[in-house]
C-alpha cells in the first residue's frame, strides 16, 4: 500500500502544478489584456481629444478614470491583491464626471443631483471606512501567486 500512497502524492503534486500554472497564466492573460484596452481606450480618447482641439472637464476626468484602472491593473500585477480604494476611486471619478457633464449641459437641477452626491459622499465614507480597517488591522502576512508566505510577518500592535 506504500507505492499507492506514494503515487497519490505524486499524481497530487502533478495535478496542483498543472492547475496553478493555469490558473496563472489565464491570471496573467487577463491582466495584459484589461492593461492592453486600459491603454489603447486611453489613447484612443486622448487622440479624439487632439483632433477636436479641446479638452473638457469631462475629458480630462475620464483620463483620470483610465490612469487609475491602469494604476490597479499595475498593482494587482505586483502584489496579487486587488486594491479596493481604487475602485472606489474610480467610482467616486465616475459619479463626478457624470455629475459635471450633467451641470454643465444646464440640465435643471433636479432629485438625481442629490443621489449623484449622496453617492459621492457614501463612496468617500467607503473610502475613509476601508482605509481605517486597513490601518486598524493590517493583514498579518503577505502571500504571492503560490500561496506561499513572502517576507517578515507584520505583528499587531
């Protein structure tokens, strides 16, 4: 019964190796393409930006939306964790830029401008909320792609 228990193992082994190199590598896939159309709606946007010589408020927040969809993209690729705040960053740009195209086209102010800023601001408590639990209780270890343990652990205080 020795040499099944052992060919279990290895065909455990086998099996755990193969998965996670899937795993990783459609990981991996999909974070070069979301960075690929990241990049390529970002220039696409500046380019229409270029050729109708002006640049709005609009635009420009809308630039800001991509720089920080990159921004995740590029942390999520480093530290194999997806930054929270970022979303709701990216939220937060969203609902403003909505907000101001909505101004600035003299739409009468209506009860949407109240849920668009109340949205704002229950984002900016989320904000606020996620980064006090973070200080609060920082994570007690770092793990990468492997689920292995990388560097010191961090000790609560």
């Amino acid at each position: 019964m020795k040499w099944a228990e052992e060919s279990r193992k290895n065909m455990h082994g086998k099996a755990n190796s193969m998965g996670n190199l899937l795993v990783e590598g459609f990981h991996y896939l999909g974070l070069f393409a979301i960075g690929a159309v990241t990049a390529w709606a970002s220039v696409m946007a500046f380019l229409e930006m270029v050729e109708t010589r002006h640049a709005s408020v609009d635009d420009i927040l809308l630039l800001f939306i991509y720089l920080e969809l990159g921004a995740m993209v590029g942390i999520y690729f480093k530290t194999n964790h997806l930054p929270i705040r970022f979303l709701l960053y990216i939220a937060i740009t969203a609902l403003t830029r909505y907000l101001i195209g909505d101004v600035s086209h003299h739409k009468a102010p209506d009860v949407g401008l109240i849920y668009l800023c109340g949205g704002v601001f229950l984002l900016s408590l989320s904000v606020l909320a996620v980064r006090y639990a973070s200080y609060k209780f920082p994570s007690s270890k770092a793990i990468d792609a492997s689920g292995e343990v990388i560097g010191e652990q961090v000790l609560d205080k």
